[in-house]
C-alpha cells in the first residue's frame, strides 16, 4: 500500500511540476510574443507594404483631383515614385514637398498639412499676384506692353536666379515703377 501512496505523491508532484511548467513557459511564450511584435515592428516597410493594411502608404491618385497642386512623379531606374507641390516648387520654397525633397510621406494628412504651410499659403497667393501684374500690361494693348512684360520676366528671372522668396515679386515690380523705371511705365497708366 504504502507504493501507492508515493505513487500518488509522485502524480501529486508531477501536477505541481506541470504547474511550474506552463508559468515559465508562459514567460517563454510571452517572450516570443514580444519578440514577434518586435520583428512585426520592422517588417512592414518590407512585406506590409503589399498586404492590404489600413495604415499602408501609397499615394491615391484621387488626391491629385483634390489638390490642383500636387504632382505625382513615377519611379524611374534612378529614383523611387515621389510627390510634390508644383507651387511651392516653382516658387523655389523650402519646405518637404518640393521636388528635392521627393516627399513619399503617402497621406492625406502630409497634404493637408502641407496646404496650411506659410510657404504653401504664401505662394498660392503670389502667383495670381504675378498673373494680375502680367495681365495689367497685356491689357494695356500698347506696344510699351511686351517691354513691361520683359522687365517683369527679367526681374522674375534674376529672383529665381537669386533664390529670392518671389512673395517679394509684387513689391519689387513696385519699387521699380516707383524707380521710374522706364518700361514699367505702362502699369500705372489707367
Ligand atoms: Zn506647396
């Protein structure tokens, strides 16, 4: 009889030893979790890309009818597929979304974020400066209108050239008229 009893004991500690056993392999096993949350963490840029997740990159050819601004511009052999601002890029502004910058942060955020910029603003409201300043001696009609349209591509060009926030173009153009210079004349005949 008393066999027995060891025997039970033994199944008693082989109970216990089992208890032990799924505690330390609960640690393994949570260590593995974290491990594959670890190595989860990383792969994404890798294999995720390709999987349909919610948080996956890719740039929606819808934002282009959303915003008239952006360009998308293709991979090629030498670079991967970018976007920019075309304003802020002709406007030669330093911010993530000109050209240089091949900007591939794919969200909507990243572009309304990007519409809010002051360099972004600021642009947007030099171009129909520059446009009005054209369109003031085009319709002049008097043949002083293509020296009024030169000096003011000129004076474009050598802002460009110069790296000069062309928010500055409008003011410029007026400090030459105030100058008298000569061709610009035409601007503030009525
Ligand atoms: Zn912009």
């Amino acid at each position: 009889m008393p066999p027995k009893k060891v025997l039970k004991l033994d199944t008693k500690q082989q109970t216990l030893v089992n208890f032990w056993r799924p505690d330390t392999g609960g640690h393994d096993d949570s260590l593995d979790l974290s491990a594959s949350v670890n190595e989860e963490k990383e792969q994404p840029s890798a294999s995720v890309r390709d999987v349909s997740q919610p948080k996956k990159r890719e740039f929606l050819t819808k934002w282009l009818s959303m915003y008239s601004w952006l360009r998308f511009v293709e991979r090629t052999d030498t670079h991967d597929n970018f976007m920019y601002c075309s304003i802020c890029d002709e406007n030669n502004a330093k911010n993530s979304m000109v050209q240089q910058m091949h900007n591939r942060n794919y969200q909507n955020t990243t572009l309304v974020r990007h519409a809010g910029h002051p360099d972004h603003v600021n642009a947007v409201r030099v171009v129909p400066q520059m446009k009005q300043s054209l369109a003031v001696a085009l319709q002049k009609g008097s043949s002083d209108k293509d020296k009024a349209i030169e000096v003011m591509f000129k004076t474009l060009e050598w802002m460009i050239k110069e790296d000069l926030p062309l928010s500055k173009f409008q003011s410029l153009v007026q400090l030459l008229h105030d100058f008298n210079v000569k061709d610009l004349e035409i601007l503030s005949q009525k």
